[in-house]
C-alpha cells in the first residue's frame, strides 16, 4: 500500500494492515529495494501479533527463506531454470544465494569445465563470485537444508536446442566456420554453433595422414564443408580437405610426361607395382616398367614402403590414372637407392591403367 524509507505497509485483507520495518528488509540488497512498488505481492513472516493501532508486525527476512524455499521447489517440480547468486566457492565447487537459501553447484555441475591440472582454476571460480547464472535444481532436502544446483543441465539443454535448430537448418555442402573440440585417432570434432560434427581421419587432409593430430589441434578455428546430416542419430560428417583443391585436378601443373619424380610403393599386384608421387595421387609401374631383367612377380624388384625415382609415362586426370617407369627413371641415370638389374624388353604395358578393382 505504501513504500517509504521507515518501511513498507502492506494490505492484509479484512481490513487489517502489516508494517515491514526497513530493519526487517536488510537481506534484500539495494537494487530489490529499488524494485518494490505499490500493488506488489509481497511474502512476509508475523513477528508481532496486532498492537492498540491495529497494525502486524512483519518481516520480510524472516520469510525470504521460505520464498526461496518455494522456489526452489517450484523449480525442481517444473524442470525450470531459475537464476541465483553465486556468494563464494570451495574446493568442490560454487555457493550460491537463492532468495536466502544456500545452494551448492558441484565443479562437475558447472557449465564452464574445470580441469585438475588448470593452474588459473582457482581465479575462474573466484572471478564468478557476485554473478547471476542461470541453474537447474537436481537434488532438494529442506530438512537437511541441501539444494544442488546445476548450471550445465542449462548449458546442455541449451545447447541440445541449438543443434535442433542447426540440425534443421544444415544441408549438404554447406560450409561452416567453427573450433575443434576434440581430437582423436579416428578424427577431430568440430563446434560449428550449437552442434559437433565430426571430420573422419579420412577427411582431414588429401594427404595421408596417421593422426590428426598431425592436421588439428584443440581451439583451432577451421572451415569445414558438411558431407552428411542425420537427423535421426543427429550425427554431422564434416570435411576439411573437400575445401582444398583435389590433387588430381591440378596434376598437369605439377607434373609433365617424361619427367622423373620419387614415389613410394604402396601395393603389389601380380602385374605390376602401386607408387603414390603425392598424397593421393598414385599410378601403376607396369611389371615389364619395373626391370629390364625378366621377372615373375614385382616383389623380386621392389616392396612396399620402398622409394624409388620413377619416370612419368602418361598422366590422365580425368581417369585418375597415371604411367610410371622404374627401369626407365633408372636408365636415364636417376638416384634409386636399390639394386635392379637390366633385361626385359619394352612394352606398352608400362600405361596399365589404376583402377578400382586393381587397387583394392
């Protein structure tokens, strides 16, 4: 009914009116004060029955607890975020000011993930002290005066809505900026807004690559092109090589016919030998372009792992194929770093095409 500095007067109904003294009000801090006005509902503890005036004595300290009681309550029944006041921390975590009522939030239970080995742990939790973050209740005993609060049930939910939406948005071929998250050997997951997606040891680099490690680390800042969406498992298949030129593509500019380059043996096959020159680009030595010796099988010349200076035959882009030459890279005086001996006659052979079947 009326708000001044001795207090506040409140309508009891029936008639009857309460006094909250400002000395009753001294929990609330300054800017709660400042947002009480007339026609507010107010909660509020009798300390003194009605005097000669008519008039209850009452306090608003006495039941701000029972307000955040209520809250809290309310809050763990509805599933509802609410926000609190964090007022110092400990060694296990946060404490934290719900309408009077203390709560815990768990280093576990936190959004902001703390790590043992943090040598600025200790100034994180202290620099939240005065904050307002926004919880989730997940265990109450008002008997035992026990509330544990969590603020990363807020984050996950928060983030769980934010893949919705950007699962719905993605489509294949999309490019997104984001920050690796996570490495392993199989890949590395990437934050591209609200959802992880993973890029496949297979998609980090045209390159061979043993670890990804060897492309990525932990908060870089990379551009990934979406290969996959499934919104059932909501699973993201990201690329980072599909944004770089395809090697095949700009083969003729690295490489010419007659040229001698080194590769390395990838695979025998009873007609001949698989060399990769560069990353993914790989052609066929021809068993009568392995020797100029007779042989029955390339594992008398060469294994794999073995480089070797090879001559380039043909290059074919469009069909990924490529023409080597060991006995003629070595013919022409080229370094081999191996034992091959001359014999074999020429054929055309040396032009045997790559292809699926043949390569496995």
């Amino acid at each position: 009914m009326r708000v001044d500095k001795d207090g506040v007067l409140i309508s009891l109904g029936l008639k009857s009116e309460g006094l909250v003294p400002a000395r009753e009000m001294r929990t609330l801090s300054a800017q709660a004060l400042a947002r009480i006005r007339v026609g507010d509902r107010i909660l509020a503890t009798v300390i003194r029955g009605e005097n000669e005036y008519g008039e209850v004595l009452l306090s608003v300290d006495q039941a701000r607890s029972e307000t955040g009681w209520r809250l809290l309550e309310k809050s763990l029944e509805s599933g509802e975020a609410i926000e609190v006041e964090v007022t110092g921390n400990n060694k296990g975590g946060l404490l934290a000011d719900v309408e009077g009522v203390q709560g815990f939030i768990p280093l576990s239970q936190m959004g902001l993930v703390m790590r043992g080995d943090d040598a600025h742990a200790q100034e994180k939790l202290d620099g939240l002290t005065g904050q307002t973050i926004r919880c989730k209740v997940i265990e109450l005993n008002r008997r035992r005066n026990r509330v544990i609060l969590s603020e990363r049930a807020v984050v996950q939910e928060q983030r769980a809505q934010q893949k919705e939406r950007l699962l719905a948005d993605l489509k294949e071929g999309d490019v997104r900026h984001g920050r690796v998250t996570g490495v392993t050997s199989f890949g590395a997951f990437v934050d591209i807004g609200g959802a992880e997606g993973l890029v496949h040891i297979s998609e980090m680099s045209w390159e061979q690559v043993a670890s990804a490690s060897q492309v990525v680390n932990v908060g870089d800042e990379v551009d990934v092109q979406v290969l996959k969406v499934d919104p059932e498992s909501k699973k993201i298949a990201l690329s980072l090589r599909r944004l770089k030129p395809e090697p095949w593509q700009t083969v003729t500019e690295r490489y010419q016919v007659g040229q001698i380059v080194t590769g390395t043996i990838t695979k025998l096959t009873t007609f001949g030998a698989f060399a990769r020159i560069e990353g993914s680009v790989e052609g066929l030595v021809h068993i009568s372009e392995l020797s100029d010796r007779p042989i029955r099988h390339p594992k008398e010349v060469v294994k794999e792992g073995d480089t070797v200076p090879l001559k380039i035959l043909r290059i074919e882009p469009e069909r990924r194929r490529l023409g080597l030459s060991l006995r003629q890279a070595v013919e022409a005086g080229a370094e081999a770093g191996l034992s091959v001996s001359a014999g074999a006659p020429e054929s055309a052979g040396g032009e045997a095409a790559t292809t699926g079947e043949e390569h496995g």
